[in-house]
C-alpha cells in the first residue's frame, strides 16, 4: 500500500485485492457483540470535510472508531473556512495539533492531491471525494458488493472481477464515482460499458478503459451489475436534457427494464437516490438493489483502507485458512 489513497488509478492490482480480503475480515468485526479492534488506539483522524456529505463521513467516523482511534470531525460551516481560511492553514493547524491521518472531502478536483503533496502535513491523506475528480473509496465498497454477490463471500477471496461485465448509467460527465469505478473496475479485470446520453459523456472518454453506449435496453441483457448515478443538478450550469421525464424515460431503470436482466444480476447505486428519475421506487426496494449492503460494506472497506495505511506493515489477512488474520488475533486477545 502506498502512503496516501487519492485516485483508484493508484490502486495496483494486489492492492486492490488485499483491501477487498482486509475488508472481508473487518466485516466479521461488525457480527460481533463488541464492534471495536484496538489497532487504531491513541492514533488520531481527522475527518476533514469542505463539502456535505451523510454516508461518507458517518461510514469513515464508524470505521475510525471501530478501530478505537481517536476522531476529529472537520466541517467547513462554522469554521474559520466560512470566514476566508485557505487550506494551507488549516492543514498546518491539523499538523499542529498532531493528527495521523487525513480524510478529506472538498468541491475542488485536486484539493486532496495538494494536501498529500504540498508538505503543509505529515499524515497519510484519504480522498473522500473531490469535485468530479476520484472517489476512491466508494468504488472500493462497490467492487466489494459485487465481488460478494456475484463471485461469492468466501469464493471471492483472493480475486478480482475478472470477465464480469458492469454497465454504469447516467450523469458520468460530473460523476466522481464512475470515474473511480471505471479506474478500479478495470484493475480487477471487469469490462465496463457506460451508458449516457452524449450530453452527460465527458470528453475523451474514448480514451478510458471501457465501452461507450447509448441505449440503456441494449446493454441490460448482458449485464451482471447495473450501476445508476444520480443526475447531479447542484454541478449542472446548463441544459444537459431536455426534461426529467424524457431522461426517466431513456435511461431510468423501472422494473421492465430489470425484468430485462439476467436472474444472477444486481442494481446498485452510490447513493443519494432520487427515485423516480433514474430509478424507480420499485427497483431501489427490490432484494435485486444493493444500496443498503453498500452502506454496511462502506464501513468494512474503510476499515480495511485505515487498517493497511495506519496499522502497521503486516498484512490483515493471511493467505492460509488456519492463520488468525493479524487485525482478528489482536482483537481476540484484548477480550
């Protein structure tokens, strides 16, 4: 594992797949009476966020203080950020107080980047998200999901997702989440195909690793997971579509379409939903969607991400069935 996680594209392979099977280890935790490892304990993690955000920031505090660290939470309203602070200075304000990490979300594309680089601090950094740049950790918790579903919880260990074939569907030109998707998907061995009206295509996207189309009802049949992105309005400065209703219509998933999908295949969503535009209500209830498992999974892949970056040079997970991994033995022994 490097020192910092700022885009998927870093990810190599065996790192992708060891935080997949650290992952899996951390989602035993969550079965257990006492949810808590003492790997993180006395460390201290900064939850810095620049931008609004629910599941994110809960699913990185959870995770944090699954692993009994200590945890700062940063939000830009009511801080010295509304009164013109740059980010410089509250980096050296955190460097100052001595944190450990860095878990930063921001509207700017590149603002976690800077802060990894910059020397301003001396803590591994997390992208939890940058404007429409990379999202890292959510497409970890979604390849987790898939590989859970499709290839199996204990089938999957030590695999990627290798021949599986993922449609992502809708506002890919503002989505940082497709992009990391795509970056990881790709790693793990999936083909990806996104569908998008032109308008919602970013451009060169040719030269990303994946297909390109336009009709949604063409690419379900051979499809093993459908992944909706929400239309994401407050980035919208023009018309990218006509209406809302003739978007619905062209590229929203309704239980016909479902229908369409092969039985084994899942739907999901990074969430927030809005029902009724790109999907229906029906779709997001149905045992098919995968939205409430992303949530759970979301703390399981941070865990495993916290884990490997800040709980030493041992891997969580050993390669033999009869080896305590290192994170379990731990928490084993302080019951």
């Amino acid at each position: 594992m490097k020192r910092h996680l700022i885009s998927a594209a870093d990810l190599t392979r065996d790192d992708a797949v060891l935080i997949l099977d650290t992952a899996e280890e951390m989602a035993r935790v969550a079965d257990r009476p006492i949810k808590k490892l003492p790997t993180l304990r006395g460390r201290t993690i900064c939850n810095l966020f620049f931008e609004d955000s629910t599941r994110t920031r809960i699913s990185f505090e959870a995770a944090e203080k699954r692993l009994s660290a200590d945890v700062i939470n940063f939000a830009a309203k009511g801080s010295s950020v509304s009164k013109g602070e740059s980010l410089k200075d509250t980096a050296q304000t955190l460097e100052a107080m001595g944190v450990d990490a860095v878990v930063i979300r921001h509207s700017a594309s590149g603002a976690p980047y800077r802060l990894a680089t910059s020397g301003w601090i001396d803590a591994p950094v997390i992208n939890a998200g940058d404007g429409t740049h990379q999202h890292p950790t959510q497409a970890l918790l979604d390849a987790f999901t898939m590989r859970r579903r499709l290839v199996g919880r204990d089938a999957g260990l030590g695999k990627g997702l290798d021949g599986r074939r993922i449609t992502i569907v809708g506002d890919v030109l503002h989505s940082r989440v497709a992009r990391s998707n795509v970056d990881l998907l790709h790693t793990l061995g999936a083909e990806v195909t996104l569908v998008a009206p032109p308008t919602l295509l970013p451009v060169g996207v040719g030269t990303w690793p994946c297909e390109v189309s336009y009709s949604l009802d063409e690419v379900l049949p051979k499809s093993d997971a459908v992944m909706m992105l929400r239309v994401q309005r407050e980035r919208m400065n023009a018309a990218f579509f006509p209406t809302e209703r003739e978007y619905s219509r062209r590229y929203g998933l309704d239980a016909a379409r479902m229908a369409k999908m092969p039985e084994h295949a899942v739907v999901m969503h990074p969430g927030p939903m809005v029902r009724g535009m790109e999907i229906t209500a029906e779709v997001a209830d149905s045992d098919r969607c995968t939205v409430v498992e992303q949530v759970a999974n979301g703390v399981s892949i941070r865990m495993a991400v916290l884990y490997l970056l800040l709980g030493g040079s041992e891997p969580a997970v050993t390669t033999t069935a009869t080896t305590a991994p290192a994170a379990a033995r731990t928490a084993e022994e302080t019951k």
